[in-house]
C-alpha cells in the first residue's frame, strides 16, 4: 500500500472510488464540489494505492489561522472498504496534520453513516445536520 500526493492523472481514479460510493454514502449531487476540489483543492491531497490501483483518496485543509484542520473528501472504493484501508488512509491524514505543528483540532464533516467509523477513531460528535455530522478530534494532549 502508498499513500501519495494527487497529480491531475489521478482524476478518473478519483472519480471511480467517488462513483463507487454512490447510492448510499455519497449523493451524486455533490459530483461538482468533488470535481471543484480535484481541479483547485485548497489543502494536500492524496491519493491511496493498493495492488496497483487506487483504492482511495482524501485530503485536508487548514483554518487561516492553522489552529485547525478540515479533512476534504476522503473515501475507499466501496470494494476495499472493510479492510482497514480507510483506518490507514485517515491516520496518514492525520500525521501529516501534525507535522504542521500548528493545529491542535481536526475537524470532519460526513455523511452520517460514516459517523461510526470516525468515532471508533477518536472523533466526537460536534454538531448533527440534516444529511451530515460533523466531527472534531483533539490533537493536542497538553496544552
């Protein structure tokens, strides 16, 4: 498995892991905020190979300030999920956040069937909408 940064080339495999999650996860009206991101993210992107393939992809960005960070469309082909991929995926975010040094809160916002899974990783819940939760994760133990 590599976790590496996003090239333009990666844009149709991005594209397949986002087409895979749709119906359930994903609404395929947010198709264009996806494709905005890819063609003009705001923060790194990665994109996630396993066997080859891309199997994931999934990014941040950081509040203007740098006390916080966002992650931005992360997500595993639904044939690889439930192995441990998006877990790898989410901690390499993470870390890379944190080689910052400057942000002390990580913030996630997900559709709710995803709430879950970053609960299991850490997470609270912050706030709850209609469609989505939002997450946030201390980084800091100590201030």
């Amino acid at each position: 498995m590599d976790v590496r940064p996003y090239e333009h080339s990666d844009r149709p495999a991005c594209l397949a892991v986002f087409h895979s999650l749709i119906p359930g996860l994903l609404d395929a009206t947010t198709l264009p905020l996806f494709e905005a991101w890819l063609e003009n993210a705001a923060g790194p992107y990665f994109v996630m190979e396993h066997e080859a393939s891309v199997v994931g992809c999934g990014g941040y960005s950081f509040s203007p300030d740098g006390s916080a960070a966002t992650l931005q469309w992360g997500m595993v082909h639904r044939s690889s999920q439930k192995m441990g991929l998006g877990r790898f995926l989410l901690l390499y975010r993470i870390r890379e956040i944190g080689k910052g040094g400057t942000a002390g809160l990580v913030f996630a916002k997900v559709p709710r069937p995803s709430a879950g899974f970053f609960e299991k990783q850490g997470f609270r819940v912050n706030g709850i909408e209609k469609d989505a939760v939002e997450l946030i994760k201390k980084l800091t133990v100590c201030p």
